[in-house]
C-alpha cells in the first residue's frame, strides 16, 4: 500500500505543476489579448509529459482501490483536485520559461508569426510588471 500511496502523492504533484504551467500561460494570453491557443507557444517541450503523471496517478489510485484501499485512494484524489483549484498560480515561477520558450520558437518562424510570438513576449512581460506591481518589489525584466 506505501508504495502505491508514494506514487500517488509523487503523481498528484507532478500533475499539479503541469497544470498550473498550463493555467499560467492560459492567464498571460488573456493579459495580453491573444487567442487562448497561444499557451501552446509558451510551453516547453516537456509539457507533453505530463500526461504521465496522470496516468499514474490515476493507475495509483486504482491500486490502492483494488488492494482494498478505497477511501484511500478517494482522499488522494479529492486532495489533489482541491490543491489544483484552491492553490494561488505562481505566475513568477513560469514567466522566465515562458520568456525562454517563445524566444527560441521566435527564431524558427516566418515573419508573420514572429509578429504573433513577439506580441505573447510582450504579453509575458506585461504580467511580470503587473504581478510586482501587487507584491510591492521591483521589477527587474526577465
């Protein structure tokens, strides 16, 4: 049951920081006019592994529900449901990703959808001022 209960709780988290990597970059699009569908460009290479991280935590549970431990698993999953939406969105700790992100696919691109990527680089750092601005520090730039 440990073991299963460590995955669970290993996944849980995992599954948590993909989503709010996701929901940051959905919160910079909406800052910054752009259509939702431009978080993709935000996002690392890595993103997509984070359907691992559902998969076992979801397999996890079906252990534990299996070896006879349901509410177990049940907890586990309400816990990390809660977290996911009750947890603030640490937008400071992705702007710098971002930044990097839409950078290096700015390079690869045609001339019009350079236009697209520098205005999401804008966008990026227009949330970054906003963001100090409520916390009372000073911006630096990315």
């Amino acid at each position: 049951m440990l073991w299963a209960l460590a995955i669970l709780i290993a996944a849980g988290i995992g599954e948590t920081y993909f989503f709010l990597l996701q929901r940051s970059a959905l919160q910079v699009c909406r800052a910054g006019d752009l259509p939702t569908r431009m978080r993709f460009q935000m996002l690392p290479r890595y993103y997509r592994a984070g359907w691992l991280f559902i998969i076992a935590k979801w397999l996890a549970a079906g252990i534990l529900v299996f070896q006879g431990h349901w509410l177990v698993a049940l907890i586990g999953i309400l816990v990390f449901f809660l977290f996911s939406m009750l947890i603030p969105v640490p937008h400071e700790a992705f702007f710098e990703l971002f930044y990097r992100e839409l950078e290096e696919k700015r390079k690869n691109v045609d001339p019009l959808n350079q236009m697209v990527l520098k205005r999401a680089l804008e966008a990026v750092d227009e949330k970054f001022k906003i963001t100090h601005r409520f916390h009372g520090t000073k911006y630096e730039g990315p």
